[in-house]
C-alpha cells in the first residue's frame, strides 16, 4: 500500500506503533517522574535503561574501533568495504547512550556535572570522559567522509581525512579505557553479584567481548543493511568476521570457565535455579551455536548462516550485560525487578530512530561507497 509516495510495509507500521508508545512514556517519565515510567526503586536503581542502553550500547558499538584498527592499524585492506557503514552504526550507538542516559537520570538536567565536577578515583568518571571524547572521535571520523560532498566543508573535510590514522588511534585507545571500565563498576561490588557472573577479570573480559561483539553486530548490520537497502558486502569478509568472533568468545570462554572450575562455581550451573538457567541460555546463545554455525563449512559460506551466527552472538552478549547487570543483581539484592511498559517502549524506540537515521545516512551520505578518507588523495583546494 502507498500513500502518496510513502509505501506502507509491516515493519513501518510496527515501527510506528512503537515510536508512539515510547513517545506516550516519554512524556510520562518527563512529566510525572521516573516513579511513574519505570518499575525502578531505591533497592534496585538500575535497570534496562541501564543494562540495555548504556552498558549494552556500548559494547555492540565496539565496531567501530574494531573495524577500523583492523584496516588502518593491520591494514588489512580487504575490510575497507565496512568501515563507513561500522562507523556510522558507532557513532549512532555512542550518541544515543549519551542521549539515553536523561531518561534514566533523575536530575537529567545534570547530565554534564561529571565532565566538571567529577571524582578522578571513580569509573565512573572515567567512562563519563571517555564515552563523551569518543562520541566526538565518532562524530569527526564520520564527517571526514559524510561531508566531502558539501564544497563548503572541502577545508575542514580535508584536514580529517589528513589526521584520520590519528583519530583511528585515538579511538582504540579510549575505547580500550572505557569498554574495560563498564566491567569495574561490577568488579567493586563482590557482594551483590551472583557467583556465576563475578570474577575480578570482569574488566578484561568485558573489553576482550567487546571487540566480538562489534564484529557480530557488523555482521548484523551489513546483512540487514543488504535486505533493507540493499547493500551487498563481500561474503568471505562477513564470514572472516564471524570466524574472528568465535575465536575471541572461545579464548574468553575457556578462561572464564576456568575461573568457574578455580572459584569451586561449577555447582551454581547444576542447581536448577532461575540463575542457572540464565547462564545456560547466555551460553547457548553466546559461544554455542555460533561456534556450531562457523565449524559447518556449508553454513558458514552462506548469507544466512553468517547471519544467524552474528545475529546469535549479539543476543549471547545482551543476555550477558543483561545477567550482569540485572539478573545477578537480584539474586544478592532479593529484589525481583520487570521492566514497565515505559522502560521497554523507550529503549526500542530508540533502537527504531537509530534504524531510521541509518537509513537516511545512507541515502544522502554514500555511506556504501568503496573509497575511504585514508586511500583517497587529500585535495588541496
């Protein structure tokens, strides 16, 4: 159906009915208060706002130093064809965890204190710092090749395009800091984690999961991006992507495992609790059927098969900053916590603007050509 242009598909009409629901809690927590919007409470403060936009966020949006430092710092060349789609999908998923975080905060209007008046020993500061200078790395990497195709920002564009392996650089590094850092606010609070999820390597092993998680959600993003728009990438470059993926979780698998087997936990797994359970389903999704789809040879050179491997992980890896930073809060906290309506509405309308966006940068942006700011000659005009 098209109404004057403007086609009506399913997947529209979902998207609609979900920006208006978050639309109506929108106004309900900004108008009558976080006690109105969300099944949040003084015992547990945080919640999917939390787990899923912030700490989640930004973990998937690890693409975009992954993708880079493989093709600017490995030059590996052959990834070229991904880094402007990777980069956009980072920049979008960094900025919407800065803009995310004034639904959650109570004194929203708050948000910059930590930028002035931080505490220089706490993480969170860190990541306040961090989160917010790479949003801006994001925001000029993005530019250097969005905005060539404006003549009044050939100077500026040029200038990007000169410094781009410095920002590349500067990416990896302060992600290096702050995706390590999510996994600190948990390590310093033994006492209100479940046994399954605490280890003292939490930092390592959220950094170490990061960088697997941006290459699923690559992998997601560029099939999606072919269905929706499109856009083919190379199958043997997606497929390299997944076998990376699955060598990154198997790594950290066997060693958290270890920490299990060390840390006498191995009976936490068999008790048939609600906990167990999670970690089972995590797992399952998470190292298991990725590493089944990539050892099949005839699943994994097809479009589909990549896919599902990719599409597994990234569920795998918000199931798990979900168990981390929910699910084994309640077992100590003896706190049951449900997302509202609200809380739900909110988070997937913003997973819809982000789709929209993506789309509209792809449009005006040639966010699919070959070229890239670091192989193209520097104009100096």
């Amino acid at each position: 159906m098209k109404i004057k242009g403007f086609k009506i598909t399913f997947w529209r009409v979902v998207a609609a009915i979900i920006l208006v629901a978050g639309a109506i809690a929108t106004y309900q927590r900004f108008v009558y208060g976080l006690g109105a919007a969300t099944n949040l409470s003084d015992k547990f403060p945080w919640g999917l706002w939390v787990g899923f936009d912030v700490i989640s966020g930004v973990g998937l949006a690890a693409g975009g130093f992954t993708i880079t430092a493989i093709v600017y710092i490995f030059n590996l060349k052959k990834y070229h064809c991904i880094v402007k789609p990777t980069v956009l999908t980072a920049f979008l998923g960094y900025s919407f965890v800065g803009i995310a975080l004034l639904w959650d905060l109570g004194k929203y209007f708050d948000i910059w204190h930590p930028l002035v008046f931080g505490n220089h020993h706490s993480p969170m500061f860190e990541l306040a710092v961090c989160v917010a200078t790479y949003t801006a790395v994001l925001a000029l990497e993005f530019s250097s090749f969005a905005l060539g195709k404006f003549k009044w920002f050939r100077k500026p564009v040029n200038f990007l395009k000169g410094i781009y392996i410095v920002l590349v650089i500067l990416g990896v590094l302060i992600s290096t800091l702050h995706q390590s850092s999510l996994g600190t606010l948990f390590v310093i609070v033994p006492e209100k984690l479940h046994p399954l999820w605490y280890t003292k390597l939490l930092p390592v092993y959220f950094f170490v999961t990061a960088v697997g998680a941006g290459l699923g959600m690559t992998i997601v993003e560029s099939y999606l991006s072919w269905r929706a728009l499109g856009h083919e990438a190379p199958l043997d470059v997606l497929a390299n992507l997944a076998r990376g993926m699955v060598v990154i979780q198997l790594t950290y698998f066997v060693a958290y495992f270890e920490g299990l087997i060390v840390g006498h936990k191995l009976h936490y797994l068999f008790d048939g609790s609600f906990y167990s359970f999670m970690w089972w389903l995590e797992t399952l999704l998470w190292t298991i059927v990725p590493t089944v789809i990539v050892f099949k040879k005839n699943w994994i050179t097809t479009r589909v098969g990549v896919f599902t491997a990719g599409f597994s992980y990234v569920l795998g890896f918000l199931l798990n900053r979900l168990n981390v930073s929910m699910t084994a809060m309640e077992y100590s906290l003896k706190a049951n916590y449900l997302p509202s309506w609200q809380e739900m509405a909110v988070s997937a309308s913003f997973v819809v603007v982000m789709f929209i966006i993506f789309g509209f940068a792809v449009k005006y942006f040639d966010i699919f050509e070959e070229e890239h700011p670091y192989e193209e000659q520097i104009e100096t005009t």
